[in-house]
C-alpha cells in the first residue's frame, strides 16, 4: 500500500470513528464502528495511526441506572485502565450515572471498540458454560464477567510493575502521560472521592472461561499488539 493510499483510508477510518462517537443512536454507532475496525483489521492500521496527534481528553461511553448489572460498570472501568486510562464514576442523578473515561484518544477509542467485541465473548463464554452445567445463563454471564475483571485488574497490576514508566500509544505497553491525566483528572473532578474497592467472587469455570476471551483484535506478524 502507498503512503498516499494509506493516508487516504486513514482519513476514512477518522470519520467512521467520529461518526460513531457523534450519535446518541446505539446501534448507528455501532455500524459505524464496526465498519472502522473492519477497514484497520484489512489494511493492518493502528488506533495510533489513525489518531496521530492523541490529545488527552475524556469520553462518556457508558450510562446506567442502580439496576442495572453491576458487571457492566466494573469491566468499562478495568477496560478503560487495561488500556492506559483512568475512569470516573459521575453521578448524573439520584439513580443514574455515567463512566467517563480519561486518556488520550487512541487508549479511549480502543476502549469503546473493545468494549462490544469483549462482552460478546462473555455473553457466549456464560451461555455455553450456563448450558453445561444447567443453570441460569445470566448468572453464569455475570460470573463470567467478574472473572474477567479480576483477570484485567491483574494484568494492569503486571504492566505495572514490568514497565512502570509511561510510554506513547506507539509503544509496547500503549500506557500514557499518567501526569497530564493526573491533572485533567483534578481539573474535571475536584471535589471527587476515591470509589471503595468490594470483593468478588468467581468460579473456577468461570475464571477458565474468562481466560479464554481474547483482548486484541488486531494481530502483526511478530506478536498481538493492543489496538492503540
């Protein structure tokens, strides 16, 4: 592929990517997401690529009310770190709320395509285990998903402590600039309070299950690489 080609499906992907970021319309942003991880996947370009200048900023991917599964919460939160963010619970009422992701931009739109792509590998892990083992599919799915929280908090922990210096969405780790998010993060939410860490529990299925749900989706001929 020619720079000149490669420049001009960059530009496409840029657009499909701000198109489903400027809908309120679910599934409209999901096509058009889909179609973008579907161009990067074919000609081999990176979240990095498509976003060179990677300005850190935060993004509202994610509201909910107190019923809805707790789950859901918990994976956006240890995506988003996974990737290179922070996340900040924000209360939009007395019932509902939001995550807001900080980052820069190629970690917070990695986030957001992984997001569908990871929970349907849960959905299908807890069905067929739910299937198995006779019980109740949406309990298994939550078990599933808080096996795969705890696996993503583990991880983060390790490429922590393997490379605890930050690096640029190029790099091996794909972390980011922790002090300027640091500071937007106090900017935004000055008056925020540590959340309180609870708990879970898991079987031993469902953390079988969870180690098998892949976290890339993008693959170069020397090793899988995040998509950022």
């Amino acid at each position: 592929m020619t720079e000149q080609s490669k420049d001009k499906i960059t530009k496409i992907i840029k657009a499909l990517l701000a198109k489903a970021a400027g809908t309120d319309n679910e599934a409209e942003a999901s096509i058009f997401a889909a179609k973008a991880h579907e161009m990067m996947e074919r000609y081999q370009i990176e979240v990095s690529d498509v976003l060179r200048d990677d300005p850190i900023d935060r993004s509202k991917p994610y509201s909910a009310t107190t019923s809805s599964p707790s789950y859901k919460k918990l994976l956006w939160r240890s995506l988003a770190r996974y990737y290179g963010c922070k996340t900040m619970l924000y209360w939009t009422g007395a019932t509902t709320y939001e995550i807001h992701i900080i980052g820069r931009e190629s970690a917070r739109v990695t986030s957001e395509l992984m997001y569908p792509f990871i929970m349907k590998q849960v959905r299908e892990a807890g069905r067929k285990l739910a299937e198995r083992n006779g019980e109740k599919a949406e309990a298994v799915i939550r078990d599933v998903a808080n096996a795969l929280i705890l696996r993503l908090d583990r991880l983060t922990a390790e490429q922590k402590q393997a490379d605890p210096a930050p690096v640029t969405a190029s790099g091996k780790n794909a972390l980011v600039a922790t002090n300027a998010i640091n500071a937007l993060m106090k900017e935004l939410y000055p008056k925020s309070k540590p959340g309180t860490a609870r708990g879970i529990g898991t079987s031993g299925d469902a953390r079988g299950a969870a180690e098998g749900i892949s976290l890339h989706r993008q693959t170069t001929t020397n090793s899988t690489k995040r998509l950022t």
